[in-house]
C-alpha cells in the first residue's frame, strides 16, 4: 500500500511538473526555424531541452548521425536535433515506467513492480525511435505518390519546349501538397542562391532517399550534363511510375483480406457464434424441450 502511494505521489509531482512547463514557456528555445516541431514536442519542450541537456555526454557519435540521418528523412532536421531526439526518449521511458509500475503493482502486488519498471521504461525508450520510423515511412509513401504527377508535368513541360527550370518550377507550383512538393521548392531556392541544379538535386534524393527519386534525379542531371533530348526518357520513366503504382495498390489490395483475418477472428466470429448459439443452448437447457 504504501508503495503504491509512493508510485502515485510521484506520478501526480511529475505531472504538476510538467504543467509548470508547459505554462511557463511551451515554444521552442533555439530560435526561429522554418518547421514547427510536432505537437507532442511542443508540449514538453522545456522538459525535453532539459532531459537532452543532461544526456548530451552519453550521446556517441555514431548515434548522433544516425538519428540525425533519420530526422533529415523525416524532413525535421529544422525544427529538431538528435538530442532533442534523446531527451524525448527519456521523458517516455519515465513516464512509462512510473506508468507500468503502477498498473503492474494494481494489478499483481509489490513483487510485480520492478517488472513493470523495467517493460515500461524499455517500451517507452523505442517509443520516439519507433514514431520517427512511421513518419519517414509514411513521408516516402507521400513522395511515391506524387512521384507520377510530377514526371508527367516535367514530361509535358520538356515535350512543350520548357527547360528542365521551368519544368521543375511548374511542377513545384502545380504538383499536389506534400513532401515532393517542398522539396521541390527548396530545390529551386537553392539554386536561386547559386547552387547548381545538378547538386540540388542530389541533395534533393539524399533528403529524400526513395530508389524512385533518385532516378528520377540521375535522369534530370545526366540531360542537363550531355545536353541529351529528355522527354522520351521522362515519358518512359512517367510510365513504369504508374505501372509500379498500380502494382502496389493491386499488392496492397490482395493483402487486406489477410489483415482482415485477426479481427475476424478475435472480433467478429465470437459474436456471431453468441448470436447463433445462445438460442440453442437455451433450447437445450430447457427441460420441457
């Protein structure tokens, strides 16, 4: 009892805590930037500033620029740095195991609580990693699937006799909201600044990292370099882009009877055997019958 008093008292003080950040100051302390952080970043800045401060020392290298790779794919390299990346995995792993620990002791007594410690503070360390994962994943699906539509303005503008500036720039203008599109955009400030297109661009696919860009982009440098007529290779390469668009929503199609499977089972059957079978266990119930 009184470890579970301990547990909720410690709870309700990290809780206030937090409430005193976020009333005092809830925005980002590093300056202005291009991107806002995520809301969730947001929130607890202070204490993420704080947690990131205190884990600079035991931060490697190695994982600096691994993390840092993962925000740049993630387009959050403005707004967020490995540390903030660290200190957010701290406050989670604490969080969660102050959490766990409490739900384990409510659950199965005393001798369940270091367990609960310890599954909470590891679930809550992957946690940042993991949601960092999902977005540049889901980032990459974006860019796929404006990836079409901008090939076929470029191939339009190239065939309509536009340079590879103007084709970008219409393409950037008229091209679906997303990722592609700033990074389109960032391409031509880029070379607006003196940067040349080539390298832009390149620069472009390594933020990027989708196999589909990138030859997209080895395509556009390699005419800009020869001088090589580009529309047929842009036509060809608009083309197999579609084709491997159909294909994936086709693969994506014959894969949800699959994930449609689990909840059937788990949801849907036990139900529908109450419905079926409770009438007749009340007919076999029934001593008159």
């Amino acid at each position: 009892m009184g470890m579970t008093a301990l547990l909720a008292g410690t709870a309700v003080a990290a809780l206030a805590v937090l409430v005193y950040f976020l009333v005092a100051d809830s925005a980002p302390v590093h300056g202005q930037t291009v991107e806002a952080p995520p809301p969730a970043f947001r929130l607890a800045w202070r204490l993420i500033v704080v947690a990131a401060y205190y884990c600079r020392p035991w931060l490697s290298w190695q994982r600096r620029r691994r993390v840092e790779s993962m925000l740049v794919q993630a387009g959050l390299r403005h707004c967020l740095g490995p540390l903030h990346v660290v200190g957010a995995q701290v406050l989670c792993a604490g969080a969660a195991a102050v959490a766990s620990a409490m739900a384990a002791v409510a659950a199965a007594g005393m001798a369940a609580g270091g367990g609960g410690v310890v599954v909470g503070a590891v679930a809550g360390a992957c946690y940042p990693r993991l949601w960092l994962a999902d977005r540049i994943r889901r980032r990459r699906a974006e860019v796929r699937r404006a990836l079409p539509f901008a090939l076929d303005m470029t191939t339009l503008c190239v065939e309509a006799g536009l340079h590879v500036g103007a084709a970008l720039q219409q393409a950037a203008q008229k091209g679906p909201p997303g990722p592609l599109r700033e990074e389109l955009r960032r391409v031509l400030g880029d070379v607006r600044t003196g940067v040349p297109r080539a390298r832009a661009l390149r620069d472009m696919a390594e933020r990027l990292d989708v196999p589909e860009v990138r030859a997209w982009v080895g395509t556009l440098a390699q005419a800009d370099a020869l001088g090589m007529n580009l529309a047929p290779i842009l036509r060809a390469q608009s083309d197999q882009r579609r084709t491997e668009r159909f294909l994936r929503a086709e693969r994506l199609a014959m894969e949800a009877p699959v994930k449609m499977l689990l909840p059937l089972i788990a949801c849907i059957f036990p139900c529908s055997f109450v419905v079926i079978g409770f009438p007749i266990a009340i007919k076999l119930m029934d001593p008159g019958w």
